[in-house]
C-alpha cells in the first residue's frame, strides 16, 4: 500500500516512522491513524526490524493531534489511535520528539519506551478547549510523570504546557539534546539496542509495562513469569552468558 500520511523507511534493522503533514503540523486525520497501524504491524511482524523510532516532519510540531478540521468537516471513522501499545509492538519504540505534541499527538511520547526530545519541544493538551475528554492520553501518562503535571496539561490547556526540559526534570524526556542532533541521536540508540537480544528485549519491555496494570506483589508475579518463561524456553538466555564467559560477540537468535 503506497502512504500518502506518513514515510517509513528501514535501515540496519531500525524502522523510522515519520508523521508527514508539516503543512497541518503533522495532525491525524482518519488515513494518517490507518497508515500508523499499516507501519507498527510491519514493525510488529517483520523480523527484520528490532528497534523503531517515531518523530514527525520538520522542526515546528511532532504532532498537533487530531486533525480538528477534518474531524469537524467529516467525523471520525477510525478510532483506533495509531501507537504502538495499541498495535501488541513489544520492540523497543523511541519518540524523537521533533516540536510541539498536541493532544492525540501525546500518544505516540506517552506510549514510547525512550524519549529523546529537542530542546524547543513541548507537551501542549486542548481537549478541554475543543469539549474532548482528556482520558486515553492521560492514562498512560499518569503512569510516566506525576498527576499534578497531568492535570496542569488538561486543566490549564495552551497555557500549561510543559517545556522538554521540565518533562526531563519530572523524569518523562530521558534526553534534551540540540535540534540538529535529535534524529543523530535517537538513531545512535537505536543502533546500540540493535546489538541486543531481540527475543530478550521485547519479553523485558513486554513485562514492564505490563507490571503497570497491577498492584506491586501482583507486578512481581508477572514479572517473574515472563523471566522464567525466557529462562526455560529461548537460547539466548544460555548464549548471552556462553558469549560473556568465552569473550565473543553473542549469537542472538532472530524469529
């Protein structure tokens, strides 16, 4: 399927999704969130690909959100917001964020696993401005940062947005860099995460996050699930520690 919404491109077993609508500040509209579904079902399913990175187009916006215009014009037929949590993709995902995230547009930050962040980016929320409900967006963020921050992006709207340096500060943004250094260094990452065990990576980051659904002797059972199903089931649980003790380079296992 050609993607009029967005780019997608793989190299060195990393795939970068780019929301391609600088001229609507990346917005979504119904054929962005398809084609956003189309590109972490190919991260999800294609082998080849260990580690994707998600930014958006040029250097004023990541993403706006929804496209209220269209959405005012038409409605919205496709509901299903176009993150990686949403789509079962368990690869490491890092949000290269770009500029401003708006709205919906938070999904794609919330939902990553790594934020690298330029330093004039920011979180901006206008459900409450637009008579939207706040809630998707915020579940998972009230999970990564504290609640008062939360209610100030949905309370406070366009004026209690939240600068990359005070996300990094409040623990969201793992890095602040330059501008010209975001994608450099979002890559970099990638490229090092690469070298790991796929299999490993993906049932570590699957257990994370799914520990946040539950209480912590819950979380601990679950997460002791997923480490003696890797033990007992995956040969790179033995060659990760053949490899350290015979000094070489591991042999992971690709499926």
């Amino acid at each position: 399927m050609e993607l009029k919404r967005i780019l997608f491109e793989v190299s060195e077993h990393v795939a970068t999704i780019t929301i391609n609508r600088p001229e609507r500040l990346n917005a979504t509209d119904d054929l962005t969130r398809t084609e956003l579904g189309i590109a972490w079902a190919r991260v999800r399913d294609d082998p080849d690909i260990r580690v994707a990175i998600i930014t958006g187009a040029g250097d004023r916006a990541f993403s706006a959100g929804q496209d209220v215009r269209a959405t005012a014009e038409s409605g919205i037929r496709n509901k299903v917001p176009g993150s990686r949590l949403h789509h079962n993709v368990w690869k490491p995902v890092i949000c290269a964020l770009n500029g401003m995230a708006v709205g919906g547009g938070l999904h794609q930050v919330a939902d990553s696993d790594l934020i690298i962040a330029a330093e004039h980016a920011e979180l901006i929320d206008t459900h409450l401005a637009v008579g939207n409900v706040f809630a998707l967006e915020a579940a998972v963020l009230l999970r990564r940062m504290p609640l008062s921050m939360v209610m100030q992006l949905a309370l406070m709207t366009k004026k209690g947005r939240i600068s990359a340096q005070r996300a990094h500060e409040i623990g969201l943004i793992n890095e602040v860099v330059p501008a010209d250094r975001l994608q450099q260094r979002a890559r970099e990452i990638a490229l090092d995460i690469v070298k790991l065990s796929p299999a490993t990576v993906q049932a570590s980051i699957k257990a994370m996050w799914a520990t946040l659904d539950v209480g912590l002797h819950a979380a601990h059972d679950v997460a002791y699930r997923y480490v003696l199903q890797h033990q007992l089931t995956h040969p790179d649980y033995r060659e990760g520690m053949l490899a350290f003790a015979e000094k070489r380079e591991p042999r992971w296992v690709v499926e």
